[in-house]
C-alpha cells in the first residue's frame, strides 16, 4: 500500500510516499480500506518527533479515517465488508490501508459523504469525551472554548450549542470570529486585541464560565482558572503554549474549580471504544440532522500532505483539512 511517513524527524518537507506491506487485522480488528484521513496538530508534532505513536500502534501518521470495511478479524461481529464507516485512530492514517480495533470503527453518519467523514471522528471523540464526559457541561451552563475556528472548536461550538449551553470562543481574526458566530457562538473574542478573561466576565454578569476547553496549556492556565465560576470545570487537552504553568491553588479552592488534563490517543482500546460509541449514539443524530456538520477548509490529496501540514502550521484554516487517498 502506498502511506505518507516522515523519513526523519522534521519539517513538512520531510513527510515522503512511500510503500509499505499491507497490514492485516488480528484477532479483534478491522482492516478498513481508507478514502480520506484529516490532519490534526498531533500530526505535526509526530512529524517533528515530539509525539511518538503509543506502543504497539502504526508508525504511519494519521489519528483518524473514513472508508470502507476489507476484512474482518477474528471474532469481530456487527461490521460487514463493504461497510461504510469512519474510525478513531491511535496511527496509521496516512495509508491506503489501516487496521483498527473494532470498537473504535463507527458508521459514516446519514447526510455525510465518505469522504467528509473523515473530518469526524477525532473532533467528535476530543469534543463529547472532554466537554459532556469528563466536564459534564450543562444545557444551562457556558462553555468558553479557545481556538474556535479550529476543528476541535468549530466542533464544540456546534454540539455544546445544539445541546442548550451558551458557547464564548476565541479566534484570532475577524474571518475566524465571524464563522465561530455563524457556528452558534454567543460571544466571539479577538485573543490577539482583547483580554478573554475581562471579556467572559463581562458576558456572565462577571460570575465567569462553567466549562473551559482549552488547547493553549501553559499559557493560559491561570487566566484560565481566574475565568472560572464557582465550580467551574478547565479542562486541558492541549499545550500550543508550554508545559509549564504557574497555578494558584487559592484561586482554585476559592471557586471550587477543578483543572482535568486528558490525552486521547494513548487511552486503553476498551475506553476508546466506549468513546466512539457515546459518540455514535449521541452525536451521529445531530450530525444526520443537519444540526452538527463537519467543518472541512479545503480538501487535498494524499501525496500533498506536506502542503497540508504546512497550511495547517500557518493556522489560517477554519475547520478540517482533509486527505483523499
């Protein structure tokens, strides 16, 4: 099969074409024919050899993928070959071919096409075990999302909205600010002209916001915790601006706050599969309804990639950006 691989460590240029040997499932898995894949900011940090693949799990970049069901391992029920599904990935996405853990397969929603599809699973994992598992946000409650045009927020907007939370978000530029309100935003904020703490605040009548979802880490973690209400939930899921940050644990006590830092990719199969299932059975009705939409940038072949890593590291995107195989 042809698949996309970083010959070392390195810039976008360093992503090559390459052949490798089929994969073939094993007891448990699905080999899924792949149609498109999308690129995550874990894709780019792989490729400059700061986020390895959890062991056992391909070498190939790539967290997610649509296409069709090949061949079916030992003792895997409910899937049948030629079934259209898109899958959460712990690698191997930039391939013709991937094997995936049944339980992380899901069916391509109604309404969306296979190729679309691929836009879905690593948001819609991110967004519903994050913000509605771990942080249990509310129908009466506010979520403040940072990077909102991005996939993981232009995501979380929808659902949280579609599910009766009132949704603050941060982007960078007029464009971003205006399609985050298109996507159901009450308040979008300017993070490069305004402060988001003072601006939150004042949108919550100064009591702060229940939920944060946050991908900036270091950074923003104590103007994170200040933007909290009274048992306000931050939760951390990435760290674009350092590892290390100053908390105060005052504050902290003081709201009743609570800080969560999760990761995706190295979770257990068996949580995983949980995931994708909550995802199945409460997002996919949203998105077959028209309510929740993958958000898609542009759309580009597999063997460009590297041009995609690069549009991605120049973050003027809105939403996914896809690879066809």
């Amino acid at each position: 099969m042809r698949a996309v691989v970083a010959a070392e460590p390195g810039g976008p240029e360093v992503l090559q074409v390459t052949e490798l040997p089929d994969p073939e499932p094993g007891p448990g898995e699905v080999l899924v024919d792949v149609a498109a894949t999308a690129v995550n900011r874990a894709d780019l940090l792989q490729r400059m050899g700061f986020y390895p693949p959890p062991p056992g799990a391909s070498d190939v970049i790539g967290l997610e993928c649509s296409g069709t069901v090949a061949a079916l391992g030992e003792g895997v029920t409910g899937w049948s070959v030629g079934d259209e599904v898109c899958a959460l990935l712990a690698g191997g996405g930039y391939a013709e071919r991937v094997v995936v853990p049944a339980g992380q397969l899901m069916p391509v929603p109604p309404g969306v096409g296979l190729v679309e599809a691929a836009a879905l699973p690593e948001v819609a994992c991110t967004v519903w075990s994050n913000v509605f598992m771990v942080a249990g946000l509310q129908p009466s409650e506010t979520l403040l999302v940072h990077g909102g045009a991005g996939g993981i927020g232009t995501m979380a907007i929808q659902l949280a909205t579609a599910l009766g939370a009132r949704v603050l978000t941060t982007a960078g530029s007029a464009d971003k600010l205006e399609r985050c309100r298109e996507l159901g935003a009450a308040v979008a904020i300017n993070y490069r002209e305004e402060d988001f703490v003072a601006v939150a605040k004042e949108a919550t009548d100064g009591a702060g916001v229940d939920v944060v979802l946050d991908n900036m880490g270091a950074a923003y973690l104590s103007r994170n915790v200040d933007v909290l209400a009274k048992g306000g939930r931050l939760v951390v899921i990435g760290m674009q601006g350092g590892t290390k940050g100053e908390l105060d644990l005052g504050v902290l006590l003081g709201k009743r706050g609570a800080v969560i830092a999760t990761t995706l990719r190295a979770r257990p199969v068996e949580e995983k599969a949980a995931i994708c299932a909550a995802v199945a059975e409460h997002v996919w009705p949203l998105v077959a309804d028209g309510v929740v939409r993958p958000i898609v940038h542009t759309t580009l072949p597999l063997a460009d990639a590297a041009d995609a890593h690069r549009l991605m590291e120049d973050s003027g995107h809105i939403g996914k950006i896809v690879l066809t195989v």
